[in-house]
C-alpha cells in the first residue's frame, strides 16, 4: 500500500523532482525530497504536507545521504552536475552515484529509480549522455535493484531542451544551423515522463530492467522547428544546416539567442548530434498510457506559459548562494570590505498594495524605471557568458526561494514584508538587493531598499566606483516606479541613508 513506502527522491527541486513530489503525495505515498537548499524546498507549495519530510543535502556528501535513505524503501534518482558550480559534471556525477549506491545498499532499500538518457552506445556518444549512460551502469553495480528509465528530450513547459527550442524559434526567423538539425529523436512530453515514474511502483516487474521511453513520433529537431512555428502562430522559418558548425560553436549561439547558459547548452548542443530513438517500446504493455504526441505536448507548453502555469523550470536546479555574508556585522568575517547603497521612502499605503508591485520585479514587468539601462547591462553579462536578462522569471505574480529572476536569485520571500535578491551576473565580486516594507504608523509604510556589494580585488573597487553614479538613477528611480506601480502618489522624497563601506 502506498501508505506503508516511504520514497527518497533526490533531487526534488529540479524540473522533474519538484512535479514528481506532489504526485506521490497525491497517491497517498510519504515522501522525503533531497535537495543542497532547504530554502529553496521550503518554497514549494507541498512542502508543509503531512506526509512529506524535507532534507538540505548534497549527493557528494555520504555521511549524510547515507542519513538521508535510512527509514526509506524506494529512491529516485534524479540530478545531474550540469550547472556552473560543476562545470566538470562527469567527475561529480560519478561521485553522487557511487555515494547513491553505497547509501541505499547501507539502508537496505528494495529499489532506485533512475531517469537517465537515450542515446546509441558508442565512441561517439556525446559527454553528457555518456555521464548519463555511465551514472545507470553505477547506480546497478550496487545490491539494490534499479529501474532505468531512458528519455530522450522532454518537452513541457520550462525545461531546458523546449526553452532553446522556443527561443530559437522565435528570435530567429532565419537559421544557418549545425547539420544535428536533422538527427532523428522522439520526443516525450513530460507528463508521459512522470506517468512512467509514478506507476513504476505499482510495477515489480520493472524492477531491474532497463526501459527506452519516447512520445508516438520519431522527428528531427527541423521538423520541432516547424512544428512550434505553426503551434505559436508564427511564419515558417527557414533553415539552412551546414557542417561548420561545432558543438562549442553551437553553444555559444545558443547561449547568444537562448536564456540557456553556455555551460549548459553545450552539452545540450553535443547530444543532439546523436540519434536518440527508442530501440524497444517494451514499457508501452507494462506501463500503457496515452502518449501525446510532439504537436499536442508543444501547445500544452506554450499554453502553460501563456496562464503562467509554469509548474518547474530548468532553472530552479542548483543551490542558493550563500547569503550569510549582506548580514555579517564584521567585515572581516564577511570577506573584507563590503559597500553599501541603502535608500528610502514613506508612502500612505498599505504593505500589500506596495507588495503587489514588488513581487512582480523583472521578467516582463521590468524593473520601473530605466529598462533599457537594465537590458544593456543584460547584454554586457551576456556578452561575456553571464545569464544576462533573457531567463526572465518563472511566474509574472508569485516569487519562491531559488527563483531566477533575470539575473538575479531569490534567496528569500517573506511576503509584505521582504525580498532579498542575489546577483548572478558576472561580477568581480558579489552583490546582493534587499527590499524591507515596514509599517511606521497605522496607514504609512517604509519601502528600504539595501544593494551591498563585497568586490573580488582591485577590480571589484574599480566596478563598484564605476557604477555608482548609475545609483541614483537606476535605483532612486526603481523605488518610485514600486510605489506609482502600486497607485500611491502619496510619498515623501526619497532619502538616502548611506552609500559607504561596512
């Protein structure tokens, strides 16, 4: 009975993990989701459900994964190092696999439940899916018996692979593109995906095999092409492979058009050289269910986006940078000397009328005041490998810990009353913005705005004085733009209350 398994899922706040937990809670099962930031777990909406437990943990620290898988029955495995704390993934992804194998064997688990890639076998099998290939053969060498599940790309709303497909599309009404354009794959949509992890426990007899999994189509990327220029109302668009074009070349365009990050659209780019078409359907009689084919799963994405039904996106992966250091009173401890722009202003408002507007910062919004000022610096960081402004936000009206919010991160969201934003530009240092809405008299609220900066080196003094004149600009403007957002006029002048070294 579900109520009697209790299922491990590593990685539950990446794309799959976080729509995966609900969906065992849903079915009655008790869950206890993994993931390095308990801040960004404790924003999910399930995450006060009484069945579920939630665990800060890192796959590379044994000690306390083996902690972790004790109590459990079933794990599923579900990360990757693909991020730009790992740019060496395959190293990582071997350590987190070997320390998955050594702690549910210690745990005395019935099974793991692995989402991995499709791809051939092969010499010229691509980096990422030979991480992929080689994590599966880890994760069954161990005593614990593994399901394996292999997709090739997964479309839904958010994901990495339909982002670069949905940009691509719509930035670029003319392609010169590398020749994988026409490498035939079969793409599944990820509700096929979650439905095969889901009643993979209701199935013994999956336990131990190996299973390629795929929609109803085999297509090439060309033909996703025209399929999403047709679905989202768009002229056809013309593509023109050559053969010039290398992975690393592939990536930096994607990169350049794509709010997908180099790091990981390379990998990306280097997989879809290699065909991934399933090689036996043999999980379609074990598990049957409607398979949506490529047309319907990329107008239930755009659809999703469109109602901001966003469920996950591939940018909630990763941890939260560390913030301790915006708080430290001693700059030692913080690193060295940090510097501070702190402004206000009072306002005849209440702190929900000045939140509603706060919390829905960058993305389509924008920032209230000297957009093009942001887009250019958006540009700059892009230019220079940075995420730039082109991730936008995941939703036009809620935040949680771990959004990405243009180039920036939400660590925390303490709503009417806090919002606190770490940069993740290229900087020669870090940088963090606060926003702090207290109420001063039944009626009037101050909005606080705090930017601290801890420079990396001469440079990191040189970029701070250089932009400081901006500061007044882009930042006194901002606070007023929250506050004319909000339908106040009912504000005293903005007052500066520091712009110094702590």
């Amino acid at each position: 009975m579900p109520s009697e398994l209790k299922v491990l899922v590593s990685g539950a706040s990446g794309y799959i993990g976080s729509r995966l937990v609900p969906r065992l809670l849903e079915r009655g099962y008790k869950v206890r989701a993994l993931s390095r930031s308990y801040e960004k777990l404790q924003g999910f909406s399930w995450a006060s459900h009484p069945r579920v437990e939630i665990l800060a943990q890192d796959l590379l620290d044994l000690e306390g994964l083996t902690r972790a898988a004790e109590g459990c029955d079933v794990a599923y495995y579900l990360v990757h190092s693909m991020n730009s704390q790992h740019r060496n993934f395959s190293d990582a992804d071997r350590q987190a696999a070997e320390n998955m194998v050594a702690a549910c064997t210690k745990a005395e688990l019935r099974r793991i439940i692995y989402l991995g890639g499709l791809g051939e076998q092969d010499d010229d099998l691509s980096a990422h899916l030979k991480s992929r290939a080689e994590v599966g053969h880890i994760l069954q060498s161990g005593s614990v018996p593994v399901t394996v599940f292999r997709a090739a790309m997964i479309i839904g709303s958010g994901s990495a692979s339909f982002e670069i497909l949905r940009y691509l599309v719509e930035r670029l009404p003319f392609m010169i593109t590398p020749k994988w354009v026409r490498t035939p794959s079969q793409p599944i949509a990820v509700r096929n995906v979650l439905h095969y992890l889901l009643d993979s426990l209701n199935h013994d007899e999956t336990t131990g095999n190996v299973y390629d999994i795929g929609g109803p189509e085999i297509l090439t990327y060309q033909q996703l092409m025209d399929i999403y220029a047709e679905e989202a109302g768009l002229t056809s668009r013309l593509v023109i492979p050559v053969p010039f074009f290398t992975p690393r070349l592939s990536s930096y365009w994607i990169h350049l058009v794509t709010p997908v990050p180099s790091y990981i659209a390379r990998p990306l780019a280097d997989g879809l050289r290699n065909p991934a078409v399933c090689k036996e359907e043999r999980i379609r009689e074990v598990i049957p269910q409607n398979l949506i084919g490529c047309r319907e799963a990329i107008k239930l994405a755009l659809s999703n986006l469109q109602h901001e039904r966003v469920e996950s996106h591939w940018t909630d992966a990763g941890a939260i940078p560390p913030s301790e250091w915006f708080y430290a009173g001693d700059p030692d401890w913080a690193g060295g000397t940090r510097y501070e722009d702190k402004r206000s202003l009072t306002i005849a408002a209440t702190k929900e009328e000045i939140w509603q507007p706060l919390v829905r910062l960058g993305g389509k919004t924008g920032w209230y005041y000297g957009d093009w000022l942001w887009k250019l610096r958006g540009l700059m960081d892009r230019l220079v490998g940075g995420v730039g402004l082109s991730r936008g936000r995941r939703h036009g009206r809620e935040l949680k810990p771990g959004d990405a919010l243009d180039f920036w991160r939400v660590v925390a969201v303490e709503p009417n009353k806090r919002l606190l934003l770490t940069a993740e530009m290229k900087l020669p240092g870090k940088a963090m913005l606060e926003f702090k809405i207290e109420e001063t008299e039944p009626g009037h609220i101050k909005l606080t705005q705090t930017a601290k900066f801890l420079p990396s080196g001469l440079l990191g003094l040189a970029y701070w004085w250089a932009v400081t004149p901006l500061h007044n600009l882009v930042f006194g403007g901002m606070l007023r733009g929250i506050v004319s957002a909000a339908g106040s006029t009912r504000c005293s002048s903005i007052e500066m209350l520091g712009l110094n070294s702590v």
